[in-house]
C-alpha cells in the first residue's frame, strides 16, 4: 500500500506539472484547451465550468463551449493535455472537416507551436531546477574531504593511467584539490576537450600523469573510473535462501578480510568471490561493536546473494551555499544526471546493456518513490527532481507521440509551409503509440520479474 501511495503521489505531481506546462503555453499563445486529463481511458471524475463536479464520463457529445475539463482517469501512467485543432493522442479528428478558427492549435504561427510542444519538458526542466536549488540552499552538501585513492585492479583503465592505491590527488591542472568533488569535477567536466594532467603523491614522491579527457570520460560511463579510499565494503542487504543467509551474513555488516586477505572496497570483495565459486572462504566481518569470522560459499555463478556498497571511513566537510550558488549548482545536478541517462540510451541502443536493466517501469518507480521517501523527505524531493528531468530527456526524444516526435512533424510543416496529410499524422501516432505501449510492456515485465 506504501508503494502505491507514494507511486500515485509521484505520478501525478510530475504528469501534473510537465501538462501544466503544455496548458500554461496553450493559454499564453491563445490555443482553446478542451481537457487537461491526469491519467489515460475512462474518466473517473472532474470539473468543468458548465456541469461544476461530476463523476464518471460525459456524453459523447459534450461541448464545454470553450472550457477545460480537469478530469483524472482511469490508468495513472501519464496524461494529457487536449489542444483544439491538434491531432494527439486521443486521435480526436472531428475537426478535420472545418475551417481552422483562430484558437485552434493548426492556426498558430509555428514558434507559437513549438513553444506549446516543448511547454512540458521546460515545466519538467524547471521542477528539477526549483528541488535542486532548494535542496543545496536548505541542506548544504556533506563533501569528502580526501583526494586519496582507493583499490586500483591491475589491468584496469585506472592502473594503465599510472594511477595506485593509496596515491594522493595534489593537482589537477595546475589547481590544488582538497575535496573528493573537486577530482571528479575537474577531471570529467571542467578537462573537457583537454588532456587531464594529475599531480599525485606516492610513497612522498610526487609524479605528473596524463590522461586524455575522452578516456576517462570513457571510463566512467558506469562510476566515475577512481575510487576514493578510506572505504569499508558494506552489505546493504542479503537475499533470501542466499549462500550469504546460510553463511549468517546480515544487513549493516562490514567486510575486513574475505579468504584471508584484507579488504577495503566493495570491488575487492565482488572479485575474491566470482574467483573462489563453490570453495568455502573465511569472511572476518564487523557487526557493530564485535568482529565475527564466518564461512561463506559462493554458488556457481559466482555469487553469494547479498547488495554491497563502499562505507567512507574518513573526514568529511558541510558545505552551505548561498542562493546563487544553490541555482548554479543545480545545473551541474542537472548536466551530470542528463549525461548519464545519454550515456545509457546509447548503451541500450548499440546492444551494450539490456533495456530491462537500464531503464525501470511503474513497478520500480513504486519501489523507489516508497524507498526514497522512507529515508526523509530530502531524499524523496531529489527522486522527484530527477524522475522530473528524466521525464524532460526522455520526452524531448524524436519518438512519435512524445514531444519531441510532435517537434519534427510541426518543423516540417513549417519548412513546407503547408500541414501534413491528415492520415499520415495519424498513422505515425498509431505506430508510435503502438511500439509505446509495447516497450510499456517489455519493462514492465522487467520490473516484475526482477521483483
């Protein structure tokens, strides 16, 4: 119940927002809205100026002469908004036959089309803006306060640079760095273009390393390519009827030595085990205030059922920003999460990873609206701010019956400087919504079956 609850509350602030944003544009370019829906199908209950609240549907052939009806429906996995004069997705043609009027969508400039198309990413855009700003204003950010790197596997993109465990950040090109931030700020964002030139410390000898941006920018599609050192691998969570249950293993647990040999990072621990499958190993761990030593056997596959993270053991600083700092913070938020989910896309699109992997459905949206939210209302806001921007991304795309599909249908037409046949615009909404709802589906699946 807390997972739909919290999963309803999600959807409709930001399907709320990203129509309210199509709605505001409509309005502002003197475009007659007929229906500003939450949800899709049957019509559960809403209000218009001529028939006040009502539940249920409305005839067929109602007029709201000019009104919006504010409606939420059946199926909560999106909404719309229903501009006169547009074909979109309810596929309403009954204008087809008539002159267009002049608070019609099809009677519009084209930049006043755009401007309506794109109204809901910027709405989504500027939600995501507003959360990050108020999160760095109120909340400040808690900063590493360490440069020293964490485990380096031989053979890695890390170890090729030149770069060790236990090395320590001095510079990067040519500016001291002090904070953890500050390496990953200054080696995949600010080096862009440029090679990246790292002073590090070894063993009180100081080297220069070069590397090219475009590598370690490479490198880090999945996690930045360093770790940070000072870390204890720590289990988020153990499966049920798990090696690592039968093993004792519990969630909170942290690894000090996996078959004798010291560990300090969760990858450490993920590489003693996939090599030591179905061989008993000793794992000496710390629960709290005790220090246990456990037998664990990893399973065929190289596993032993359990979530694992890395704790940062060291130093940390509170930073606190002032409003301007907070708003032009927000855009690195805001760069870093977009040049994942590109990343990502991209990933899924040349076969490197698995769609039901990468991207999540309704079912895991639930999952993680409930847990975000159980971590404090921070949390949850930053959930919504970046669910907001992937809405924003995913919706700018060039895809029929998404936003960015309506895009290149109205810039054609303003190239032409005539609309496109009628049916044409209505079979590409059909094909589009048809491979929609079928990848829909294929995630939704996904969600289910990794439940």
């Amino acid at each position: 119940m807390d997972y739909i609850l919290w999963f309803l509350l999600t959807i409709v602030v930001l399907v709320f927002v990203h129509e309210f944003g199509h709605f505001i544009a409509a309005k502002m370019t003197g475009m007659r809205v007929d229906v500003f829906s939450i949800g899709f199908g049957q019509r559960l209950f809403g209000w218009n100026k001529l028939t006040g609240f009502s539940w249920g549907g409305l005839p067929e052939d109602f007029d709201g002469e000019g009104n919006t009806d504010y409606r939420f429906c059946l199926l909560p996995f999106g909404g719309y908004v229903k501009i006169a004069g547009m074909i979109d997705e309810s596929l309403d043609t009954k204008f087809k036959d008539s002159k267009p009027v002049e608070n019609e969508f099809r009677s519009k400039s084209t930049p006043a089309k755009l401007f309506v198309i794109l109204g809901g990413v910027l709405m989504n855009l500027l939600l995501s803006i507003f959360i990050f700003t108020g999160i760095n204003y109120f909340e400040g950010k808690q900063v590493i306060k360490s440069t020293e790197i964490g485990y380096v596997r031989d053979g890695s993109f890390a170890y090729e640079a030149g770069f060790r465990s236990g090395d320590i950040i001095e510079e990067i090109n040519g500016e001291p760095v002090e904070f953890w931030d500050d390496i990953i700020q200054k080696m995949l964002i600010d080096s862009h273009g440029s090679t990246i030139k790292a002073v590090v410390q070894r063993n009180g000898i100081e080297s220069e390393l070069s590397i090219k941006h475009e590598d370690a920018a490479e490198a880090s599609k999945e996690s930045f390519f360093l770790t940070i050192g000072k870390t204890k691998p720590y289990v988020l969570e153990v499966l049920k009827d798990s090696p690592a249950m039968d093993a004792g293993l519990k969630s909170g647990d942290i690894f000090i030595a996996l078959n004798e040999q010291p560990v300090s990072t969760s990858r450490e621990v993920t590489a003693i085990i996939s090599t030591n499958k179905q061989k008993p190993i000793p794992a000496k761990i710390q629960r709290d205030k005790d220090t246990l030593t456990l037998s664990v056997t990893p399973a065929i596959e190289g596993v032993i059922g359990i979530g694992i993270s890395d704790f940062y053991s060291g130093e940390f600083e509170y930073r606190t920003f002032n409003l301007i700092e907070s708003f032009t913070g927000s855009f690195n938020n805001i760069a870093s999460y977009t040049g994942l989910t590109l990343t990502m896309v991209k990933r899924v699109i040349v076969g490197d990873a698995k769609l039901g992997q990468t991207f999540g459905g309704p079912v895991k949206i639930a999952q993680f609206a409930a847990d975000s939210a159980g971590r404090g209302i921070t949390a949850f806001l930053n959930f919504i701010a970046l669910l907001s921007l992937s809405l924003a991304i995913i919706n700018i795309f060039p895809f029929p019956v998404l936003d960015g599909g309506h895009f290149v249908i109205i810039l054609i037409e303003g190239v032409i400087r005539k609309e496109l046949p009628l049916k044409l615009k209505i079979a590409i909404q059909n094909a589009g919504m048809v491979l929609l709802l079928l990848l829909m589906a294929i995630i939704i699946y996904n969600d289910i079956i990794n439940l």
